[in-house]
C-alpha cells in the first residue's frame, strides 16, 4: 500500500481589487457604499502545494491552485432574484435539451473523455523528457499497490485514483476502443500482481514512486 510523503500544505486566499474608486462618486446609502464601479470583480485564489521528494538539492513543488470571481454590483438590478421576481431585465429563457439520448448516454457535449485526458497526460510526460508508457506504468503500479486507507491527505490520492483507475469511471468514447483496452489492461495486469515493470520497459521510472512510499 503507499501513502503520501510529508507533504506542506499551503492555503491562502487574497482578496484582489476591491474596488472601493474614490472620487467617483458612486451612489450611496445611509449605511454606505452600495454600488461598486462598472467591472468590479471580488477574486479570492488559493493554492495547495506539495513537495516533491526528488534526489536533487533542488526543491520541488506540485501546486494546484483555485480561482473563485464574483462580479460586484454595479447596477439596482442586480439586487434582483430573478428567480423570484422576474422582470424585463432577468433575461430568463426557458430551456429545453435538443437530443434526448444526449443526457442518457452520460456525456455533455463538452467533455473531455478518457482518452483525450489519457492522451493529453501522456504527451504532457513526453514533454518533460518521459516515455509515453509511464502512465500505463503508473496505472499498473497504482493497481498492485494502491493507496493505504488511512492516508492523511485524502483529496489528491482520490484524485490520482480515479485518474488512474479506469474501472472506477466510464470516461472513454465509443470510438476509443484501444485506449480502453490499453488502460483497462495495465489495470488488471497490477492488480493480479504482474511485473509492471517488465511489461512497460520502456519507462525508465516509477512516477508513482516519486511522490510515495510503499508500506507494508
């Protein structure tokens, strides 16, 4: 089973432009100020990094960030429900789905699939100088040893597991049949034990491996 290195985790969050414009003399209520400047926008951004442990005296960080926006109001509208009190200026339209077998067959028209993720995480490893099969590696070496229950950090190692488990999702279009049998593949092949790295030799390193550790 592996679990996550020490990790240090990082959360902040900035709040950028409030928008408080003196001197333009936005309108004003005995409370204070109540509309904001056209195109006044509250961010707030946060950021969790994690540390990779690398054999170099380099330090190095895997970082995901969230950006959250929300437009001030600059307008008496828009203190409006519209879903309560729809008016001329809501611009509310009813909503119908053109094909019905779209919502059956589980796909929004704008989703990635599984192969075009699987595709694109494979030439971000060729990228940075890894071999192409490294993700099948990384699938059948999640798959012979996935991640201990008891792990601390539990969002990111659900997020790797889904990504490289194909059998928790039906990501994969109709016409990517070689993808599927590929990933499904190097599932079941460390998931009875087999040797992933014999069979995908052309991967020189466990990617995995860098950011765990097996435990027994």
């Amino acid at each position: 089973m592996r679990r996550t290195k020490q990790h240090n985790v990082r959360l902040y969050a900035a709040l950028i432009w409030f928008g408080l414009i003196f001197g333009l003399n936005p309108l004003k209520s005995a409370h204070g100020l109540l509309l904001f400047p056209a195109s006044t926008v509250l961010q707030i951004t946060s950021s969790i990094s994690i540390p990779l442990d690398l054999p170099t005296r380099t330090k190095v960080f895997m970082d995901m960030g969230f950006q959250m926006n929300y437009n001030l109001p600059n307008l008496l509208s828009s203190f409006y429900n519209s879903a309560i009190w729809a008016d001329e200026l809501s611009r509310r339209q009813k909503r119908q789905l053109g094909n019905q077998t779209e919502l059956q067959s589980g796909f929004h028209p704008n989703d990635f699939t599984a192969g075009q993720l699987y595709a694109g995480l494979e030439h971000m490893l060729q990228s940075y100088g890894y071999h192409r099969s490294c993700l099948l590696r990384s699938v059948c070496e999640l798959s012979l040893h996935p991640f201990a229950e008891d792990h601390s950090y539990g969002l990111v190692t659900q997020v790797i597991t889904f990504l490289l488990t194909p059998s928790q999702h039906e990501g994969f279009a109709a016409g990517e049949h070689l993808y599927r049998e590929s990933y499904e593949r190097a599932e079941q092949l460390g998931f009875l034990g087999g040797d992933c790295q014999r069979e995908y030799s052309d991967c020189a390193i466990d990617i995995v491996n860098l950011v765990t550790r097996i435990v027994r």
